[in-house]
C-alpha cells in the first residue's frame, strides 16, 4: 500500500515526513546545485595538449597523471640517391604516472626500403626495434627560468632483416624549453647513446633546436635544426612544420625537412596525429 506525504493517510494515522514548501525549496535546491556543479566540473579547461611530434626535439612537458597519450605518423625520406624509405606507423605511447613523470614506449613501426640498383629496385622490409623509457620534469621555468626534463630510455633489438642495431643500446636526453615574447617558443636537446656497431660499442651524440610559434586559432609551426655529432662535424638537418588542434584531446601534423652536411638524408616529409585520454 502506497502512503500519500504531506496529510493524513486515515483515521489515526499521521505521515511522519510530510511535504511543506520549505523542503520543496530545499529540494529544487539541491538539485539546481547540483547540476550547475556538473556544468561547471564539465566546462573545466582542458590542459593544453603537448606532444613530442613532429619535430625531432622532445618537449619538457609530461602529459599529466593518469593520462595516456599517443603519437603516431608516417615518413617517407629519400635517404641517399640511391636509398628511398617509408616507415609507418611510428607509434609513442605516454603514460603519466604523477605530475613530473611518464612512462614512454616507442617504435618506427615497420620499415619498407627501396635500392636502386643496376639491375632494378631491390626492397626489403621489416619491423624497427622497439625502445622502452620515461620522462622526468625536474625543472620549472617560474623557478629555474627554464623547463627542464630527461629521459633515459633503452633500445631492444626487436627488429628484422638488418634494421636492428642487434644490441640493447641505452641512453638518454636533456631537454630544455623557455617561452619567448611575441608568442614564440625555444626548446632544444642534447641526447647520448651507447649504441652498437659493426666495431662495438660506440656513443652517439645528437643535439637539436627548435623555434615555434602560433599561426593563430588552432594552428601551429616550427622551424628547426637537428643533428648527429661526429668529431668535429655534423650529420645535420634542417625542417619546418604545421600543427592543427582538433578539440583539446587531439592533433594533426606534417613536417618537411632536408639534410645539410654530412651523411644526414636527402629529404623527408611526414604527417602525424596525437590523440589523449584524460583521467
């Protein structure tokens, strides 16, 4: 049997909760607090999405705790005159695990290469070696005047047909990023690897710096240059960029670039995406 609030459900019998206007108006209320509190937990800013794509030089930012983060894309280089490459997908997959460190997993993919020889194209293709690593921001530019951050990673051998260093070759990078005026962004790295050859164990060492700025509304380029250090010379690489937001969770990309000196490829051109879910 149903009882009815707010008045007596029959002879003797008295409803213990009846319904006065005042608990109306409590009631109307909670419920308008509560969904203006919903509105406003929705419409909270989404941090600004930063990826380590397309340019060579890393960024300082971690993605955020609980966040995972992937980046992927696809190149095609000319690697000498003889030597064309595509590889696809380039995958990063980021991991945060607090507010100053993430897990990272990385890979080219599979490799598809293409030799011109006297008698015709000789193509071999494979998979790439996969590499294992983390990001640690240690520094604030507030306080340091720079963001400041490392990774140390290690390669695994996992590649086929002779795309492999066949070794576990460890290493890590410093990275550095400072906002400049007019909207405009420096960063930079300087990495090391202890990296397996022909002849053994060999360190190599890169170096890179990049310049962005905003093109307005979702759009965004850089400009940068990137090397391998060698002696006293330099494998070096010239490349520009543009980036398009999609919403606050996702990004398209492409970049273009040209070897300068050294043994760097002839050319490349790559497009990308990044995708993020949020905790």
């Amino acid at each position: 049997m149903r009882a009815q609030s707010g008045h007596q459900t029959g002879p003797g019998v008295v409803d213990l909760f009846p319904v006065t206007p005042l608990t109306r108006y409590l009631g109307a209320a909670i419920v308008l607090g509560t969904a203006v509190a919903s509105s406003a937990q929705s419409l909270a800013p989404v941090p600004e999405l930063v990826t380590d794509r397309p340019d060579f030089t890393e960024s300082s930012e971690v993605v955020g705790h609980r966040v995972v983060q992937i980046e992927s894309g696809l190149t095609l280089e000319q690697t000498d005159r003889q030597t064309r490459q595509v590889t696809a997908p380039q995958v990063l997959v980021r991991v945060g695990v607090g507010s100053r460190f993430e897990f990272r997993f990385a890979g080219d993919g599979f490799v598809s290469q293409s030799l011109q020889t006297p008698s015709g194209h000789v193509r071999t293709s494979g998979r790439s070696d996969l590499e294992i690593g983390g990001k640690f921001k240690f520094a604030d530019a507030d306080r340091a005047g720079l963001d400041l951050a490392v990774i140390p990673f290690l390669s695994l051998p996992t590649a086929t047909n002779g795309f492999s260093s066949n070794g576990y070759d460890p290493g890590f990078k410093l990275t550095a990023a400072r906002d400049l005026p007019r909207g405009f962004g420096l960063s930079g790295n300087v990495n090391f690897a202890d990296v397996t050859s022909e002849m053994g164990r060999t360190w190599q060492r890169e170096a890179s710096l990049s310049l962005g700025h905003s093109l307005g509304g979702p759009f965004g380029a850089y400009w940068e240059t990137y090397g391998t250090l060698i002696g006293g010379g330099c494998d070096c690489t010239v490349n520009t960029g543009v980036s398009v937001a999609l919403g606050g969770n996702g990004q398209l990309d492409m970049e273009v670039g040209r070897g300068i000196s050294g043994q760097a490829q002839d050319w490349f051109v790559g497009v990308g995406f990044a995708v993020r879910r949020l905790h």
